[in-house]
C-alpha cells in the first residue's frame, strides 16, 4: 500500500524525489525525470546508460549524477567473485566493472566513453558532461603513483586506502605505530597531497589496472601485473586533478533539446504554467504530463501565444487538446508579464 501511495505520488506530482532501488524505475515511462542520482556504483555501464536512461524521455535537458569510491569497488568485486560463474563469465563481468572504473576515472567526454564501450566511435564531445563544461586538468602522476605502488608493497600488500595514505602523509596513527610503518622510507614521503587528492590517485590507479583489490583481504590493496613497469618508470600515468574553469557558463537554464542555449526563458510564465497543469491532473487524477508535456509549456513559454490559431501550432498541442485546455493556458499567458530575464540572454 505505502509503496503504490509513493509510486502514484511520482507519476502524478511535481517535484517529488523518489528514494528507491534501481528496480523501482522498471516498467515505469515518466517522461520528465529531470535528475537521476546514484549513491552507489551501478555493476557495470550497461545498467548505468539503462538506469540515467529514465531521465529527460520528453527530449528535454536533464543530469545524471554519481558518488563512488573504493569501498563500491570491493563490495562489487566481493559480489562478483561471491556469485556461482563459470570462469569465462566471470573474467566478462571483471571486464565490465574495469569499464565502469574508467568511465568514472575518465578525463575525457563522458559520452564519448559510453558511446565508444558500446562501439560507436568517432563522436564529437558532447559540450553537455562536467569535463566538456569543466575540462579536467591531466598531470603526470609518475612519480605520485610510484609513490603510492611503493607504499603498497612497503606494508606488504595488504592494507586499504586510508592507512596507505597516513603512511604517505606521514600521519603517526597508532595503526601506524602498530605495524611500524612510520619506520618505512615511503612513510611521509606523500606529505605534497592531501588524503582526499591521494584517494583520487590510488582510486585512478585501480582504474588504470595497475593496482587490484583484494576482496578476501578486506579491502586491501595489491599490485598488478603492469605495476612494475611503473615503478621503473617505463609506462608513462597520466592521471586527472582539479577541474578548471572554462570561458562556457554552468549557470541553469531550460531550454529545449538541439536549440539555441541563448534562447531566454521566462521562468515566472514557465512555473505559472506548470502550476495550472498540475492543477488540472489533481482534478483529473492523471499525471501532469498527459495534459501537456514540459517542451510544450517550454514553447508557450518561447512563443507566448496569444490566441487559439497561435497556440495550436505548438507541437503537442493537438485539436482536442485545443478545445479542452486553450482558453485557460491562454488565460495564464496573458495574465503573466514577461519576466525582466526574457530581455537579459543567457549565456
């Protein structure tokens, strides 16, 4: 009962956050999710592209946004290497989740990434992801990761990231003193980088293949085959840092899908809009976006209709929907004054 009140709540209200699994969204088609959030690393960029795909199906703008770190890592390693494969699967899914590593670690277009792992190549940057928005800086992270590689194998192969980056901060912890790593020659030979900035190095280092995780170890971090070949300088790492600015805004907008992002919106008619169609699928019991989809209210929005002729030349604005809703959106139209921001563009 809860779960059908909160599942008719999402499709039928506005600005209403679900919490839930990935499983939620199945068989669900709302087609004006702005924002999908995960908390958590997907298993690989097959469920990842399927589950940020429930997001912007009205062809409009809309984010997708993940937090991950080395403990999703190990709990799906642990997963993986828990479930009853065949070898030749299992080696598939160890694969998969090494592709979902570098699209996190990546410091490139996002899409290009996703789009080249499904085998579609030679596309442009998409100038919508945070490194077309914000480029990464990329830096030559040799001498950092034969740091980080050399702490690893100091301490024996075997702990996690956060001790490893007391002993390269030089952080007298009493794990430290335990195991009498302050006495190692990598201990505080990291003290440049602060935890956060060695957690992304030993995070992009995983990514990279050239350290492993030991699931039976708890966590622990071991090196690979290619690790070597660091350690002596012969494989070159480029790992990425900060983000830096760019000359191209972030600041919000809506517009609609493949046009002009200069196009200025009148944000006080788009929320009046907005309220009269929720208004109308409360009374109706149907969710707003049968009414009218967002890119139709967008191009009321754009064009500001003025009569019926006008308004039923907006895509979605069919005949009946015309002669049932036309009068009251007109109505909201000519009762809302063009907002001071429809004369300022965006940029």
């Amino acid at each position: 009962m809860t779960r059908e009140r909160n599942q008719d709540r999402f499709l039928k209200e506005e600005g209403i956050v679900m919490v839930a699994t990935v499983a939620f969204g199945m068989g669900i088609d709302k087609p004006n999710v702005r924002f999908v959030a995960h908390l958590d690393a997907p298993k690989s960029l097959e469920a990842y592209y399927q589950e940020t795909g429930r997001a912007g199906r009205d062809g409009l703008p809309a984010n997708a946004w993940m937090t991950y770190g080395m403990q999703d890592v190990t709990a799906l390693l642990a997963l993986l290497e828990g479930a009853n494969l065949e070898e030749r699967q299992r080696r598939i899914e160890r694969h998969k989740l090494q592709a979902l590593l570098g699209y996190c670690e990546t410091a490139t277009c996002r899409r290009q990434v996703l789009l080249g792992y499904f085998g579609e190549r030679d596309h442009p940057p998409c100038g919508n992801c945070d490194h077309c928005l914000k480029p990464a800086r990329v830096w030559d992270g040799l001498v950092a990761a034969q740091k980080a590689l050399s702490a690893v194998f100091r301490t024996g192969q075997r702990f996690g990231v956060a001790h490893l980056v007391d002993v390269l901060r030089g952080q007298l912890t009493e794990r430290v003193r335990q195991f009498g790593h302050d006495r190692l020659k990598t201990f505080g030979v990291g003290a440049e980088f602060d935890k956060g900035q060695w957690r992304s190095v030993f995070r992009q280092l995983v990514a990279l293949g050239h350290l492993e995780v030991d699931v039976e170890g708890h966590g622990g971090l071991h090196l690979s085959e290619t690790a070597p070949a660091v350690l002596r300088g012969d494989v070159p790492v480029a790992l990425r840092g900060d983000e830096v600015e760019t000359r191209r805004s972030r600041r919000a907008r809506l517009a609609v899908a493949g046009d002009d992002v200069s196009t200025p919106v009148d944000d006080a008619l788009w929320q009046a809009l907005r309220a009269r169609r929720l208004e109308l699928a409360r009374a109706q019991g149907v969710p707003p976006y049968v009414i009218f989809h967002d890119a139709t209210l967008l191009e009321m929005v754009r064009q500001r209709p003025s009569d019926l002729a006008a308004l039923g030349l907006i895509p979605g604005v069919g005949r009946s929907k015309l002669e049932r809703y036309g009068e009251t959106f007109l109505a909201v139209i000519a009762m809302t004054p063009q907002n001071s921001l429809s004369s300022t563009p965006i940029e």
